[in-house]
C-alpha cells in the first residue's frame, strides 16, 4: 500500500512539473519557435543552452502517456504468460517512439536522458514480451528489480527536465 502510495505522489510531481508553464531557461538566449509539425528537439548551441522550443504539446502527451505506460511495464512481470499482457491500457505499442521523443527533448539533461534510456531499455524487453517471447517475463524482472518504486520514481528528472523546455 504504501509502494503505491508513494508511486502515486512521483507521478503527481512529474505531472505537476510537466505541465508547468515556468520558463527557467528564459533569459537564457533567444528563443525561436520551432514548427509545430517538427519533432520536439530544441536547438542547442555548442554551450548547451536551448535556443528553441520544442514542439511542447507533443512533447507533454508524450510525457502523459510515459506516466500511464510506466505503470503497465511494473506490472508486466507479475503475468507469466506474455499473451495475456495488456493492450488495451496505455500505449505500449507506441511506447518506444514516445521515448525516442522524450529523449530528443532532454537528451541535455543528464538526469532525465539517463532514465529515458533505462525506460528504453525496458521497453526493448517489453516489446519481445508482446511479440511472443516468453523469457521476456524473467529478463524485464532482473531488468526493473524489486524496488519498483525506483523504476516509477526515474519519471520525475523526465518531468523536471521538461519543466525547464519553457513549455
């Protein structure tokens, strides 16, 4: 109880830190918008500060959708049949490519790239699990381990890097 107690409060700071409208980064050169229809990268000069602001409706529905699929891929391990995983919560199937956009948001962010690629890493042994593979039950468990709270609570340096795109 008191696992999801504290899973729940990490995933309201990642939310709250999401969707902040805070800019930490605005005196920190000038800001050109980027086309709504590019991928969510902001453009950083050799000196790492961000020079353009990403596609941030896309970027904070990708972060939503981080947050729900994160919850499923914890509990993907308790099921020992690989057929019987969900695909009818979340969007697992779409899980790697919300990443992928993930990643090209924070990638300066060494915090938040670090746990974008362990989610990454997951949901590479997640998607074997979907696809048929049944040792994938045993490798995604030695792969999140048994602090689970761990696993939920690397959303938080994903939101707080978020927090800081000037969305």
């Amino acid at each position: 109880m008191i696992r999801h107690g504290v899973a729940a409060v990490v995933v309201a700071i990642g939310l709250l830190s999401a969707c902040s409208s805070d800019s930490k980064n605005s005196s920190a050169g000038t800001k050109a918008p980027i086309a709504s229809d590019s991928p969510a990268v902001p453009s950083t000069g050799g000196d790492g500060v961000v020079r353009g602001t990403p596609d941030c409706a896309a970027v904070k529905d990708a972060y939503a959708k981080l947050i729900v699929n994160t919850q499923i891929l914890v509990q993907l391990p308790n099921t020992a049949d690989v057929a019987a995983w969900p695909t009818d919560i979340g969007t697992m199937s779409e899980f790697g490519a919300q990443l992928e956009q993930l990643a090209a948001a924070v990638g300066s962010n060494a915090d938040a790239a670090a746990a974008v690629a362990f989610y990454q890493g997951a949901n590479d042994i997640a998607e074997r699990g979907y696809g048929g593979d049944n040792t994938a039950v045993a490798d995604l468990a030695a792969y999140l381990g048994t602090d689970l709270t761990a696993v939920i609570s690397k959303q938080v340096p994903i939101g707080v890097a978020l927090s800081t795109l000037g969305c």
